[in-house]
C-alpha cells in the first residue's frame, strides 16, 4: 500500500511537472502554410503577412513518362514556399484547377469545365477577401494556364473589388544565362531537361529518369501547313504525347537555379505589394470613373 502510495506522488508530480513543462514552451514561428495555422495563429499569419496571400497553381497532367502527374503543382508550392519564408506571407494549400483540356486524352488528367474552373478561383479569391487578404498573387506552376490567369486578372476590373490580383510574372533571362551552358538539350517547354532538373532538385523520389527516353518529346509538326492561326488542337498535334523536350540526363544544379531565381524574385513581388497600396489604389479610382464615365476628365 505504501509502495502504491509512493508510485501515485511519483506519477501526479511528473503530470504537473510535465504540464507546466509544456506551458513553459515558447510560441513556434507562425508556418507559411495556409492549413497548418490554428485559428488563432492564423490571425496573427494575416497581419504579419499584411494581408498578402500566394496561390501556387498547377495541374494532375501527364508529365512525359518520367514525371509526377502534379509537376507544375509541385514546382509552384516550392518556389511560394521559398519565397514567403524569406518575406512572411501566406501559401493556400494544393491548388489543382485549371485548364488542362489538351491533356484530356492522357491517363491521370482531371479537366474541370470552364465554368467550374472560374467559378472556384473567383471564390476562392472571394474567401481569402472575407478572411482578411487584400492581396492575392497567383504563382502559375502551369503553361495552359497562362491565357486563362491573365484573362482573370483582368476580368477584376468588370465590377469592384475589395481586393487584388496579381499574377507572378518571374524573368527567367539573367537566370537563363547561366543555365543554357550547363543544358544537354536544347529544345523543350514540358517534362523536358529544366523542368526535370527543378522536380529532381525539390522531390528526386518521384523522377524516373530512366524512363525519360521511352517516348518522343519532338514536335510532331501536324499542323506546320496552317499559316497565320491559332487553334486549341495545336498542342495535340504538336505534342501528342505530352511530352516536349528530353529528360532523361536531369540536372539538379539546374534545377536550383531556376527555382531560386523565380523565389527570389517572388519575394521582392511580396515585399513591394506588403508596402505599397497603388494597385488597390488606382482600382477604386477606376470603379469611381467607371460607375460615371462622362464625368472622367478628357
């Protein structure tokens, strides 16, 4: 009974002390990722962040033989993730919708409709507004969503906003200046040596680069007759296979550069939009123009 007694204190003082112990231990740094916040930590992410918000967008496509279906999501988180620890903002989780129809006959793609795509992005945009974002950039991990990103940054400007969209523009030609020596290829744009080199450099257990030479990244040229036009079906008969390069011989010197090129690069975006309010700015005076036109000096 004593001995009961004794294993009793024993185990009621390590609890307390244990409690105490973790009580004691000091806040962790506030994570840049949108889902691993509590709530309370996340209201604290939204001021420290100035209320600046990153969407890293890719894509569930075929990648060559060699490649994740989600590449270009993969690519865009890293370099978001890259750039708001350097300058404080926040990452919204995976984000996979876009326009990926060229793909469609390719295992593993998910194409949502048009209608979908716009509609989740306009109220994603919509919800990080309501959550205290003023300032949402879109990091694009995905080529096929250059036209349609571009087009939705304009469509802000249909009817009033309290917020701003920004899509991340990166120049990639001081950069390129370094890699093109070091590249074995020379011809490319998917799945291809650089992008390759990026996937090795972030998640080398997902690159098979052995497969790499199964299929042809060459353009196929079935529409090389067809002057001055353009078509949705040109990937296809470009790039049948969804493959444009060769990335059989990755490099992951490569592949840092470029990913730290385009961080570095997103960070100063974050820094100038923390700072500066022009673009919120000269929208309100262009929705006051627009409401009344004919009282717009001329």
């Amino acid at each position: 009974m004593k001995s009961l007694t004794i294993f009793t204190g024993i185990f009621v003082c390590l609890f307390f002390s244990a409690e105490i112990t973790l009580r004691a231990q000091p806040d962790l740094p506030l994570s840049v990722h949108y889902g691993e916040l509590t709530a309370p930590d996340f209201v604290k992410a939204v001021e420290k962040s100035n209320g600046v918000c990153i969407i890293p967008a890719g894509i569930l496509e075929k990648h060559g033989p060699h490649l994740p279906l989600a590449t270009d999501l993969i690519a865009a988180r890293e370099i978001a993730a890259r750039a708001a620890e350097t300058e404080y903002a926040m990452v919204f989780p995976e984000y996979y919708f876009g326009q990926i129809y060229e793909a469609k006959h390719q295992p593993g793609t998910v194409a949502y409709s048009p209608e979908l795509v716009w509609n989740i992005l306009e109220e994603t945009c919509e919800e990080l507004s309501r959550n205290g974002f003023r300032k949402i950039i879109i990091v694009n991990g995905h080529g096929g969503n250059t036209h349609f990103f571009s087009y939705f940054c304009q469509s802000q400007l249909a009817e009033k906003k309290g917020y701003e969209v920004v899509l991340f523009s990166p120049d990639d030609s001081e950069v390129n200046r370094e890699v093109n020596p070091m590249r074995t290829t020379d011809y490319g744009g998917h799945a291809d040596e650089v992008e390759t080199s990026m996937i090795m450099a972030i998640r080398p257990d997902l690159v098979h680069a052995g497969r790499a030479a199964d299929q042809t990244g060459k353009d196929q040229g079935r529409l090389a007759q067809l002057p001055y036009g353009y078509t949705g079906i040109w990937w296809y008969a470009s790039f049948p296979n969804h493959y444009a390069g060769d990335g059989s011989d990755p490099n992951v010197k490569i592949g840092e550069l470029k990913l730290e090129s385009r961080a570095r690069q997103l960070a100063e975006l974050i820094r100038v939009l923390k700072e500066d309010d022009a673009i919120s700015n000269l929208q309100d005076q262009f929705y006051k123009e627009s409401a009344s036109p004919l009282k717009t000096g001329q």
